[in-house]
C-alpha cells in the first residue's frame, strides 16, 4: 500500500516496472498516475520506451542499456513525489458523448438489472446515463474504456458464466464499473444493458482510439 507519493516500485519483465501510487479506484490519484506520465514523456528520456497508464499505477517501458535498474527506480520515485503537482498541469480533459440504446435486443440484461437494484428500466437508464466518467485505463481489448464511478445503486454483480461472443459497441456494467466492448465477438462477464453504434477503435482512423485515459465520457440515450 501506498500514499500516491511513496510509490512501489515491482519488476514487470527484464525490460519494464510496474509504479504503484495506491491500491484504491480514485479519481484524484488517477490524475496524479497521469501526471506522472506526462512528467515522464515531456522530458528527454533517452531510456524511456512508452508508458501505459492504470487505475492507480504507470507501467514503465525503459531501455535497460540505457539506464541501471537503481537509477531507474531512483528517478521514478523522484518524479513520483512531483506527479500531484505535474496533474494540476494536465490539459482540460477531453469530453466524448457516446450515444447508446438500452434494452431489448442492444441490451439484454437491462431488464435483470432493473429488477436486481429495485428500479424500472427508465431509471436505470436515467442513472447510467448522468454521471460524466472518466476513462481511468484502457485494456482487455484495443479499445475498451474502463470508466469507474458507476452510481453505486447500479453496481451488481457480473455474469455466473460469461457470454462467449458480445457485438462491438455493447455498453454493460459489472461491479461499480461500466465499459463498452470495442470488438465483435468478444467474450465478456458483465451486464450488457446498452449498446452505441459508434466504434471504440478503428484503425482506420487517424485517431484509432475513440477515448484515451483521462477523457470524460457521457452516455447519452437515443
């Protein structure tokens, strides 16, 4: 465990390290992760490969003939205790509105959701939909946004058995987190109350990403 300030410092591989700012879904101490990023990539650091940005940690691709794992660890823990006042010179965050149908056939499990937290389909939909998330990661997939902060009257649990093909664009819950599935015919575990025709990645675009950690995302129901 750690204060955001304090890192842990793990071995991810010969040729990468895993910098550990806290164990907790925060908002703040995200920003701060994303502040250490860009303290890392705005200066010149010729052993510095790429960065990937987590809920509460920064992996750490470096060149290991370009710098010794002691003054490696040195320099992040260094940067780490400078990473909250390196957040508080973040651009604005971008702001993405993904429109989604819930129900029926664009979202199956809407229904058993309504039921599970004692609301009707309208108000899930209602409360799915207010929040501005923010994109704490991307993973599991090219694409896919890990947005925290679900309203914790909307958290249930994930699927007993997870389905085994889900569309691109499926927008589903699980736990206090909601996401929205960037390829088709992806297995996944959590509740599938909507869907967006928009496409989370594409490689054809310039920008493949829709979203990149630290974008705040709105939902918004067609």
């Amino acid at each position: 465990m750690t204060d955001g300030t304090t890192p842990r410092i793990v071995p991810a591989g010969d040729e990468a390290v895993l910098v550990e700012l806290g164990r907790v879904v925060d908002r703040e101490l995200n920003r701060r992760v994303h502040g250490l990023a860009y303290l890392l990539t705005e200066g010149r650091r010729p052993w510095l490969r790429e960065v990937v940005p987590a809920y509460a940690s920064l992996l750490v691709y470096y060149d290991p003939d370009r710098i010794a794992y002691e003054a490696l660890t040195a320099e992040l823990r260094e940067c780490a205790a400078r990473a909250e006042t390196e957040a508080e010179r973040l651009p604005p965050p971008r702001r993405v509105e993904i429109p989604v149908r819930y129900g029926g056939r664009d979202g199956p499990d809407l229904g058993w959701v309504a039921e599970r937290v004692g609301m009707s389909a309208d108000e899930v939909i209602a409360a799915h939909s207010a929040p501005t998330y923010v994109v704490y990661m991307l993973g599991f997939m090219p694409g896919f946004c890990y947005l925290g902060d679900l309203p914790e009257r909307l958290a249930v649990e994930r699927l007993p058995t997870p389905r085994l093909a889900l569309p691109a664009g499926a927008v589903a819950i699980g736990g206090r987190q909601t996401g929205v599935y960037s390829l088709d015919n992806s297995p996944g575990g959590w509740r599938w109350i909507g869907r967006t025709p928009v496409r989370m990645w594409d490689p054809r675009r310039e920008r493949p990403f829709l979203v990149a950690p630290g974008d705040e995302v709105q939902f918004v129901p067609v």
